[in-house]
C-alpha cells in the first residue's frame, strides 16, 4: 500500500472530514475517542493482516508513528 | 445438620466448562456432591479439570454446542451415561470489544449463537421428561451486568445477554409447573482470562474506568460458581426467574 492510499482510507474509517498527514496527531482529530483505538485496530488487521493491541497505541501520537508499528515493509514508499 | 446448598443426588451439565466460571462450577457443584458432566471444545482442558475433580462423579463430553444440530445426541448419550439431569449451567461464551461501526451483524450472530442460542436449546432439549428429573430441575444461565446495562463497543455481547435475561423469564413462567426453575447470574468483570483478554482489548482509560466501577473490587469465579450452587440447590426452591447480581456493587451505582 502507498502513503497516500492509506492515508486516505484511515481518513475514511475515521470519518475525519480534514486530510490527514503522517504528522497528524491522533489526539487532534476531531472525533477521536477511545472507540476511535478499536476501529483502527480492525482497520489494519482487515488491511495489512496484523494484529495490534491496545497497549501498543499508549505509546503513539501520530500517523508515522502508525505507519511504523504496522512495519514499515508493508508500505511501497 | 444437613448442609442447606448440598447438591447430592443430583446430576448437572455445564457448558463452557473449561473457561474461568465454567470451571468453578463444575468444582464448587462437585463439592456439593454433584454429578457434573462438563462440556467444553478443548479436551486438554477437560481432562486436567477431570482430574482435579473425582472422576466418579464427573464425565468430560468434548464438544461444540453451537453444533445445533447435533445437541440431542449429546444430551441423549449424557443422560444415557449418567442418568436423567436435575441441573444447567450455561456457562459457556465470548466477547468482542468492537465499536458499532464495526459490529456487523456476522458478528453478533456468531456471539448470540454461543452466548445466547446453544444454551437455550440445550435447556430445551431437558425439558423434555426423557431427559430431566421431574421432581425437580435448575437451569442457570450465566449472564452480564450487560445483559441489563450498556458498556461502550459492547453493542454484540449487550444484545447477547440482554436476550439471556429475557429468554430466562419466559422460560421460568412456562416451565413453572413442570418444576422447573429457570435464573440468570450475572457478573460484572471477573478474574479470570476472558478479562485478562477484555483488558487487553480495550484502552487504558477504559480499564481504569471498568475498575474504578467495582466497589468490591474485581470478584472471583468462585463467587460466580457460588452463586449458582445456590439457585441449584433446593434451598432455592421459591426462586425463578431472577437474575441474580453478582457484581460487587458495579450496578449499584
């Protein structure tokens, strides 16, 4: 997957109306709550097949910081 | 004296046998002298609880209740086995922390099935007098504070219990006269490696705020188990229909 389409397509799960930038902090999107956590999590399980928890996102604040705990080698660019 | 939760002469099915509160019951009714015949998917499982338990009085059956079709027979072969049945514990389930948005219905079916279906066949299927004791019989259904009250992402697992809750009340109206009592317990978070998974699942602000809700602190399955000895015992014999809080106070306030 590229930077661009899945920056576009967690902009779609997460229903955020402004575009998103691997620099965008989570804690700044206007409807993120802790369900917010939940739906990112099915997000990349059904997108990249992997399994993240909870726990791992108490240590992220943005979209890079994502990209990274989903492994960079899933990424083209 | 004769012990008032005492449970000889009585044999008991529980489902979900091998998870946290399945277990605790199937030892606390076996103290009680039960017979228990315990079901659960994973004979491993089965088999190291058959060993804590005296193997007289215990029958391990492997098998996936949500194989509907197939219910009869086991309920067939066990009474076949170990004599017609005087008690149910439907303590097998799941859970899924998903926020609506995510809760297709696959999902809830799939948690309704176990949660919800596989238990009340199985109490159909005994109260059919080839199977039950007809002097008298105890289904308890092990529910949630959340068969009752909502839990964010929980929208799969509310639905699931809340129809356990229901579900128990019209049974114990229609099998009243055949003495036949029906009663839900419902837990809030208990010890045991479904929470561990639910802690695992969830943000850390949720986890302290489910903790912060227990007054009595997080209870043990035992407290569950205990509480089903009770509605399973004759003690309880004016007892049908509830649903027997066990909770620490969770719902209190």
């Amino acid at each position: 997957m590229t930077n661009s389409e899945f920056l576009v397509k967690l902009q779609d799960e997460l229903e955020e109306e402004n575009t998103l930038t691997l620099d965008t902090k989570f804690k700044e999107l206007e409807g993120y709550d802790s369900m917010s956590i939940l739906s990112i999590i099915v997000f990349i399980d059904e997108n990249f097949n992997k399994k993240l928890n909870t726990q791992q996102f108490k240590d992220i604040s943005t979209i890079q910081e994502l990209k990274e705990l989903i492994g960079l080698d899933n990424f083209e660019d | 004296m004769s012990n008032p939760f005492s449970l000889e002469n009585k044999t008991i099915i529980i489902t979900g046998a091998t998870g946290g509160i399945g277990k605790s019951c199937a030892n606390e009714c076996a103290k009680m002298g039960a017979k228990v015949i315990l079901i659960g998917r994973n004979i491993q499982k089965l088999q190291e609880i058959e060993k804590e338990i005296n193997s007289e009085k215990c029958l391990i059956f492997p098998f996936d209740i949500t194989n509907f079709d197939e219910l009869e027979n086991v309920v067939q072969e066990v009474v076949g086995r170990f004599g017609k049945i005087s008690g149910f514990i439907h303590a097998a389930g799941k859970e899924v922390v998903l926020p609506i948005k995510n809760t297709k219905t696959p999902i809830i079916e799939d948690l309704l099935k176990l949660n919800t279906l596989a238990g009340f066949e199985i109490a159909r299927l005994l109260t059919l007098k080839k199977f039950r004791d007809e002097k008298m019989c105890s289904f308890v259904f092990i529910s949630s504070v959340m068969g009752s009250l909502g839990e964010p992402g929980h929208l799969a697992y509310c639905i699931s219990k809340g129809a356990v809750n229901t579900g128990v009340k019209a049974m114990a109206l229609e099998l009243a006269k055949s003495n036949i009592r029906v009663n839900s317990v419902s837990p809030a978070i208990i010890q045991t490696e479904m929470s561990e998974n639910l802690f695992q699942n969830i943000p850390e602000e949720s986890k302290i705020e489910i903790l912060k809700r227990h007054p009595l602190g997080i209870g043990n399955p035992e407290d569950v188990a205990l509480a089903c000895v009770y509605l399973l015992s004759d003690t309880s014999k004016y007892i049908t229909g509830i649903d027997l809080i066990v909770d620490g106070g969770y719902s209190a306030l």
